[in-house]
C-alpha cells in the first residue's frame, strides 16, 4: 500500500466494477475518505463471493479504514458493520464475526466507535448462538468500551445486548 493506499483503493474500485457494482474504476479527486465511502457503498456484490475473496477484499476495506483519520473513521466505520451485521441475517455469520473481529481488533483502543464494532460482533454472533465465543468479562467490556472516554451510557447498551 503506497500513499493513502491509491493502488489498493484502484484495486477495489476495479474488482466491485468487475463484480457489477456501479462504482468508478478511477480513484476519488475527494481523497482517501470519499474513495472509502464509495467502496463500502458498493462492497455488497463482493459479499456473494467465495469466503476467501470476501474477506480478502473486507480486509483490504479494514486496512484502508485504519490509515484513516480517527475523526474520519466513525461514519464508514458504522456502515460497514450494518452492512456486516444485515447481509443476508443468518449466513456465513463466522466469517463476518472474522471480518468484524479484525476491524475490532485493528482499531485504536481509544477510539470511540469501537463499541459500535463490538456490538456489532454480538448481533452477528447471537443469530448462529455463537456468543460463548466473543468475550463478554466486565473488565474487558470497560475496557473494550472505553469507559473513561465515552460515558457509562454506551456501556450500558453492550451491557444490554449481552442480557
């Protein structure tokens, strides 16, 4: 990946136009952002593929999101766990908890959308009874949540989603 990923987002751009999205295959004037926008808007056609050109595309789409400015992130960071969590409910939830434990795991610790991600992992995980599999300690949700930074409010509702 070389300034801002140009090659990467060309890439993607290339491979969601082959897959049939309605996408340019030219990289955004807009920069590194509005190319995500746009990329995480027609990543749907690629969740049809097989598991491993999904997750490597998801994956590249992950990389991209994490050289992003954190104040940038929340947005697409938010669309693309929705996509993740409503495509097609119920199918292929291991590789989309894979997916969304990669953007889990890869984001700043202090980043307050993080909390977004993990619920989002939770949503995936109860619709195939896969719970037992995420960690659900209180000392890791405050810590996984960021108490300090955003409030016991947002706490509350992890809290909630386990219940």
């Amino acid at each position: 990946m070389h300034r801002g990923g140009i090659t990467v987002r060309a890439e993607l751009r290339a491979y969601l136009k082959s897959k049939g999205a309605e996408i340019s295959e030219e990289n955004s004037e807009g920069g590194l952002h509005l190319d995500l926008a746009q990329i995480i808007e027609a990543c749907d056609v690629c969740l049809k593929d097989d598991d491993k050109d999904v997750e490597s595309v998801m994956n590249s789409i992950v990389s991209l999101l994490l050289i992003l400015e954190t104040e940038k992130q929340e947005a697409l960071i938010e669309s693309l766990c929705e996509k993740l969590v409503k495509f097609r409910e119920g199918e292929r939830p291991s590789l989309r908890m894979q997916l969304l434990s990669n953007l889990f795991h890869g984001m700043d610790e202090n980043t307050s959308v993080r909390h977004t991600v993990y619920c989002s992992l939770i949503k995936v995980a109860a619709t195939c009874n896969a719970i037992a599999f995420i960690p659900t300690d209180l000392d890791q949700l405050v810590a996984y949540c960021n108490v300090e930074n955003m409030g016991y409010t947002l706490l509350e509702g992890v809290c909630i989603r386990l219940t």
